[in-house]
C-alpha cells in the first residue's frame, strides 16, 4: 500500500524491462484472428482467469513465472504457435487444404469462409440435407479452381432455400477467383440484406457453371434428387453435362434418387454426361459408379448413346480408360432394369 491508502498492483522489483514486457506480451492473447467464435471464447475466458489470479499472486511468483515466459524456448514457441495460427486462421479465411465438415453449419462455413485457391479436398463426413449448404456451394464452388475431391454431397432440387437477393438474380459470386467473399454474397446478415426464398433448380446453373471450373476435380461423390419433370429436365440438360466437362475427373458416384416419371430424363442425362467424359476426358475417369437409376424407363436412343460412350471410355488405349463400371440399386428390376 502506498502511503495514501490505495491499495496498487504489485510491483515486480528488481526484474528486467524486456522480461515484464515479454511476460505481458505471452499474457495478452489477441483473438481477433481466430474464426471459432467458440474457442474465442474459451480462450478469453483462460486468459480473463489467468490475469485474475496474476493480479492477486505474490510478487515472488510473479518473479519466477515471468523469468519463465523469457526463457528463449518459451518464446521461440509462443512465435511458433501464433506463426502457425496466423497461417492456419488469417483474417481473408480458414487456410487448410483438407477440410471434412461434422455439421452441415460447419460445411456452409467452411464454403464461404476457406481460402478458395488453397483448397484440395472437401469430404463432409455425411450427405448432409442441401438445404443447409447448397446457396454457398452455388456461390463459391467456381472459386475451388484446385480441388481435387468433393463429396459425399446431396442436391435436393426441391429444397426452398432463403438466398441474399443479389445471390438469386446473379451468379457473379460463384465467378469469382479469389477466397474474398462479396459482403452481400458471403456474409447474408438478415438484417441488413433482403433474403429471397428459391428452389435449389434454380441454382442448377450455377452449380453447373461452377463445376465447369473445377478443373482439376478427380474425385466426386454426389447425389441428386428429383420429384418434378422441370427439376430433372434441368438437371439431365444443364447439369449433368457440365459435370461430364471436368477433364481431370478419375472417379464419379452419382446416386439419381428420382420419381418414375423422371427417370427417363435422367437416363439421357446419364447419356450426355457419358458422352461428355469420353469428349473431354482423355481417358482419366477410371471408376464410374451409378445408383437408383430407372433404367427400365430409358430410351432406345438414350442406351445407345450410353454403349457407345462407354466403349470410347474403355478403349482409350496406352492403359487409360475406364476399368470399373457399378450399377447399384436399379429400379423396376422386375421390369427388365437389369437387361436394359
């Protein structure tokens, strides 16, 4: 206490400057950097206790805990851990190329907030309901020029979905290359932007465009649902070709979970991506895995154009080509699905 009463903070005698100011640089924690508003908050709450009990400990601890924290190893670490954070966790986004999403609000942060051009594989651990991710996926997939794997991923074309207004009326969002997110695209606050409802068909042509810039996609997991005759027309038209279009894919699981009035248009989206992959492929695509599809409602035509792409697929020559061909789960087997 000084002499007037007021009780001050204990002072550290006798200590060096540079080790007070390296004890309190190591106690200040800055989480402005960090995107996990959870572990902001434990981490605050650490560091709040931490002072708490500094503020009231004998000057003698004080002492020893801050000859500590200037220990040379001691601050090569504390360097390294926030080298690492800032490289992991910089304020444009979250810089890891592998990501595996456990929620579907993890993976919609994960589409808007990641470093596009650093982004490899993004492998979410379900199918989670699109309804939760599938606006940022129509925005930002264009973005992922570098990735290599996507899926499992589930696109209901009869979701409802609440997008930015500027989302709906245009795709610029999912054109653009960088990991910079538009405000109005990346960061839809209900409160400042007005929010349109869509079906997931009407992001169809998004998702198509930004597929076509997946250049270097290997490996895709991916199912489509469809009820109504517009959602697959537009899926077996746009859609399904735009995926045939990725030259570097290797290997291709497209489940088509679709009513028996759809399948037929289906099959002929089946036929056109088929017939894209032989065009633009070179020979890549390896595995082609196709499920739940209505063959017995397929064309004549439609079949043709199908054997005549998988021969081209599996006749590349040099190795190359397609080695393995799944049908799994036909519809109507009863009807004929199997000889078809």
């Amino acid at each position: 206490r000084r002499r007037g009463g007021a009780r001050q903070h204990p002072r550290l005698w006798g200590l060096p400057q540079e080790i007070l100011a390296a004890s309190q640089e190591m106690l200040d924690v800055d989480s402005d950097g960090c995107k996990n508003g959870a572990i902001a908050a434990a981490g605050a709450a650490a560091t709040a206790s931490l002072k708490s009990f500094l503020c009231q400990a004998d000057p003698g601890l004080l002492g020893a805990l801050a000859g500590s924290l200037a220990a040379s190893a001691v601050r090569q670490l504390s360097h390294s851990c926030w080298e690492v954070q800032t490289t992991l966790c910089p304020r444009g986004g979250i810089c890891c190329p592998c990501l595996r999403p456990r929620t579907p609000s993890a993976l919609a942060s994960a589409l808007l907030r990641c470093v596009a051009p650093q982004l490899r594989s993004l492998k979410p651990e379900e199918d989670f309901d699109s309804s939760a991710f599938l606006p940022e996926l129509a925005a930002h997939l264009g973005a992922f020029t570098h990735l290599e794997e996507l899926g499992p991923l589930c696109i209901d074309t009869a979701d409802s979905l609440a997008v930015p207004v500027t989302r709906a009326i245009s795709s610029h969002c999912g054109t653009t290359g960088t990991g910079a997110v538009d405000e109005a695209c990346g960061r839809a606050d209900a409160a400042q932007v007005a929010l349109r409802i869509v079906t997931a068909r009407s992001l169809l042509p998004s998702l198509a465009d930004g597929f076509l810039r997946c250049r270097q996609l290997a490996d895709l997991d991916l199912t489509i649902r469809c009820a109504d005759l517009p959602s697959a027309q537009a899926t077996a038209e746009l859609f399904m070709p735009a995926l045939g279009s990725c030259p570097a894919l290797r290997s291709l699981r497209l489940d088509l979970d679709a009513t028996l009035a759809c399948g037929g248009l289906l099959v002929t989206g089946i036929a056109r991506l088929c017939q894209r992959l032989a065009e633009v492929g070179g020979g890549q695509l390896k595995s082609l895995s196709l499920g739940y599809i209505w063959w017995s409602e397929a064309s004549d035509e439609a079949l043709n154009q199908i054997h005549d792409a998988l021969s081209s697929l599996s006749n590349m020559g040099d190795g190359r080509g397609l080695r393995q061909l799944a049908v799994r789960y036909p519809q109507d087997q009863e009807f004929g699905a199997l000889d078809c």
